[in-house]
C-alpha cells in the first residue's frame, strides 16, 4: 500500500470517527457537556453502590472504580456500535473500494474522544491527591487497549455479517463481562477458584495495567504489558487478514 | 468505438461468483428440504454467477449507457468496475484511477447530516481536507439544500438525497464517474439542470458510465449502450440499437 492510499485511509478513518461522535451530540441541550456527564454518572453511581451500600469505602478503591467505569465505558461502547458497523454503512461496504476494518476501528476511535475527556478530568484529580502516573507505561497500555479491542470489535462486526445474533449476545455479553472483570471490586476479592475467570480475561489484564500506571506505579511490569502489546497487535493483524479475504462475502451478506 | 480512442478500462472474460449466502439461521434447521430450496431460490442466495464472461472495453470519453432487467447484473457491473468486487475469473484492467469512484445510490452515513456527509464522501473519494472545503459552497448550491445540509439525511426526502448525491458526485470529479439510478429521482427542473450538468461534466471526465432505467437519460446523454441480461452482455453498440433491442 502506498503512502497515498495509506493517508486517505487515515483520513476516512479520521473522518467517520469525528463525524460520528459529533452526530450523538446533536440537537441536544448540553452538547458536548455529554462527553464529561455521561462518565461522571457512571462513576457516582458506581461508587454509591460500592462505597455506601457495600460499605467498602477508601479513596483507593473508589479512584479504581473510577478509572474502570471510564475505560469500561469506551470499550463497551465501541464495541456494541462496532459489531453493527458493517451494517450501519452498508452502503460504504458496497459501494467504496477501501478496507473494511476502517469501519469497527472508526468506532473504537469516536468513543475514544469521550473517553479523554473522562481521562483528562480523572487524571486532574489523581495529580491533585499526588498521585503521579507512570506516563510511559500510560502511553503502552493506552496503545495496547486501543489495538485490543479494535481486534475485538473487528471479530465482533465480520461475526455479526455471518451470525446476526451477535448483535444481541453482545448486548448481555458485555454486561456479564462488566461483573467479570475487577472493575467495581478489587481482584484480590475473587476467589481462588474462579481466579481463571480473571486470568483467562484480556480486559483484567487491561484495567490492572492501567490501575498500575495511574496509581501503583511501583507494581509495573514492562514485560508483562508488552506481552498484551505483541499479543493483542498479532491479534489485530490475523483479523485484518481474515476481513480481506472474507470482504467479497461480507460485501454480499451484509 | 473505433480502435484509434485510447483503451482505459477492460474487462477480459470477466466472471463475478457470489458465494452462497452463509447467513446461519436456526429455522432452516427446522424446514424441509423443498421448503429449504424455496426459500433460497426466493431470496436469490443460489444465484450462481451475477456476471458470467463478460468481455468489454471501455474507451477515454465514452459515455456508456448500461440497460437491462433488474437482476441483470448491472450495479455487480459498477462494482467490479469501480473496484469493490474482484471478478472470480478473467482479468479487469484498468488505468483510471479505481479508488477514487463510487455509484451513489446510498452511500451516505443516515445519521450524519448533509454537510457531514459531504465531509465523509470526499474523504472516500481520496480528498484532502481543503480539497473538500473548496468545494462546499459548490455542492450546496447546486444541491439547492441551503438550511437542510445540517440536518441528519435520514430526515431528507429521496429528491433530496439524490440531489445531494448528484451533485457530490458531479463536483468531486474523478476520472471515471458512476451514476447508478441517480437521474430518476427529482423534479423536471432539477432533472434539466442535472442534464446541463453532466453536458459539462462530459467533456472533462474521462469515462461516464449511467445506469438508468429511462430511455431518454440513455438515449440524450450516452454515445454507447450495453445491454445486459442475466449476467451476460446481450448486445454491446450504439445507443439506438441497444435500446430497439432492448425494447
């Protein structure tokens, strides 16, 4: 692929996320106040439930909340929309020559524009309690994260043009994952025999990462983020291989 | 369709195989095996070859006019040619620029509105972010949407959509231009400026390829006329005997 084709593609990449995030907001009251609202309900609510009615308070804990509901919400929702992607624009998969992996991956990118905004306020009030981030392990994981769930929500949107019921399971699916992963509960709680279920979880792995880099900066593993790292672009490249070849079907299908 | 015109596009023996629909669905499971086969032939999915060796060249300046009944394969045609589909089979050559071409019966984002959506389509067609905003003005104007460009296209009416995709498709220009069932729709006035419109467009684009299902859209526009049938090219020639053909 030449240069050309390369900073077109990155730019309908560009496009279709900005596009898309600004198209949610609109004719709405608040705006762009959605962006900042919308993660600190999540977080309140979280917290409520977690620090009042279940009684384990501690600024530690609620600040991972926090940082789990937030990246939770852009995960989660990058990858409900992106399972619909192929569908959603169909008439781009039909009718433009250009690679289908833009469309999920444009999702994943839109969301992650709310995402910073959440991040920017969270990380305002880490520095403040003195809380100082590992910003290199920061840089890897955030890189990480967005090559892991681009190759998720990949999987999900060519699974969904063949098995239409992806579209619902991923609905519920999300949700259990949600409980799944120590996100409103710290992973030490879990017990031994059920650790598989957060071994096995790519997202445990994930969030412990960034928990690492933003508050237990002395607990980073390089080694071990940069396993997630070559894992999750391997990943990434087998997917975008298996979408090219399957592009005339999914072309027909969708 | 003399041999002196410089060759841009051909298509060598071109077949286009659709494999079968693999859609899983548990009430197949359930129907007999006469059920089974009905509904596949209902729903088209066993339709072997949409394109069965097709052989056609495309000369710098034709406007081709492409007739035929629905299912013919005429919009699997626009496909191949504008490089969304690889034949099976048999070779397509070209020396436009394929990335930069697309028919437009749909290819907007519904939720986003017009101007968005102006945004994103010369993003597909290979534009620069300046490129884009030159043209803007242009495209509404022609369009005549004025204060509906801001609202999402799922509010518009089809006139509408069809004015916005002509007049993308006609502003943006790109070597070779695919009009896919774009001319039908919109009133007589609209109608007599798209027709000015692509009298102009005619002599910069280099190949014009117009599916209709009007006569006269092929009859006042095109030099040459393939009419196909069932994926196979009945009868490849002027404008007037493709369409007594045809009739």
């Amino acid at each position: 692929m030449n240069t050309k084709a390369i900073s077109r593609n990155m730019y309908i990449l560009y496009t279709l996320a900005h596009l898309k995030k600004k198209a949610n907001i609109r004719g709405t009251f608040l705006g762009y106040l959605w962006w900042i609202i919308e993660p600190l309900m999540l977080i309140a609510l979280y917290s409520y439930v977690v620090g009042v009615i279940f009684g384990h308070s501690g600024a530690d804990q609620l600040l991972m909340i926090a940082i789990g509901v937030t990246l939770w919400k852009w995960w989660s929702s990058s990858m409900s929309s992106a399972t619909k992607s192929f569908r959603r624009y169909k008439g781009i998969v039909c009718q433009v020559k250009m690679p289908l992996p833009i469309l999920p991956t444009s999702e994943v990118f839109g969301e992650c524009y709310t995402f910073f905004f959440a991040y920017l306020i969270l990380q305002s009030i880490l520095l403040y309690l003195g809380f100082v981030p590992d910003f290199f392990a920061l840089a890897i994981t955030f890189l990480t994260s967005l090559v892991a769930v681009s190759a998720l929500s990949l999987f999900l949107a060519v699974l969904n043009v063949f098995v239409k019921d992806t579209a619902f399971l991923v609905g519920f699916g999300l949700r259990i994952l949600f409980y799944l992963t120590p996100i409103i509960y710290p992973a030490d709680r879990v017990p031994e025999n059920f650790r598989f279920l957060v071994d096995l979880n790519p997202f445990a792995h994930l969030i412990n990462y960034y928990n690492n880099a933003l508050i237990y900066t002395d607990k980073v593993q390089y080694e071990n983020m940069l396993y997630g790292l070559v894992f999750s672009s391997f990943a990434l490249f087998i997917l975008i291989r298996v979408c090219k070849k399957l592009t005339p079907q999914i072309i027909r299908n969708v | 369709m003399s041999n002196d015109k410089n060759l841009v596009v051909e298509l060598n023996d071109v077949t286009l195989k659709y494999a079968n629909s693999t859609s899983f669905n548990l009430k197949r499971l359930f129907l007999s095996k006469h059920e089974r086969q009905r509904v596949a032939s209902n729903s088209n999915a066993n339709r072997e070859a949409a394109l069965n060796n097709v052989s056609l060249k495309f000369y710098e300046g034709d406007i081709v006019g492409i007739v035929g009944r629905n299912g013919a394969g005429k919009s699997t045609i626009c496909k191949v040619l504008s490089g969304v589909l690889e034949p099976t089979s048999g070779q397509f050559y070209s020396k436009l620029d394929v990335g930069s071409l697309l028919s437009l019966n749909s290819f907007f984002a519904r939720e986003l509105s017009g101007l968005d959506n102006i945004y994103l389509a010369g993003a597909l067609l290979g534009r620069t972010k300046k490129e884009i905003e030159d043209k803007i003005k242009d495209i509404i104007d022609f369009s005549e949407l004025d204060d509906s460009i801001n609202k999402p296209i799922e509010t518009y009416s089809s006139g509408m959509v069809s004015r916005l995709a002509f007049s993308i498709a006609t502003t943006y220009r790109s070597d070779i231009l695919i009009i896919d069932e774009v001319l039908s729709v919109g009133d007589k006035y609209f109608k007599e400026k798209c027709n000015k419109r692509m009298r102009e467009i005619m002599k910069s684009s280099r190949l014009i390829i117009i599916v209709s299902h009007t006569d006269s859209d092929i009859k006042s526009m095109c030099n040459r006329a393939v009419y196909l049938d069932k994926g196979k090219v009945i009868l490849d020639g002027t404008v007037d005997e493709v369409m007594n053909k045809y009739k």
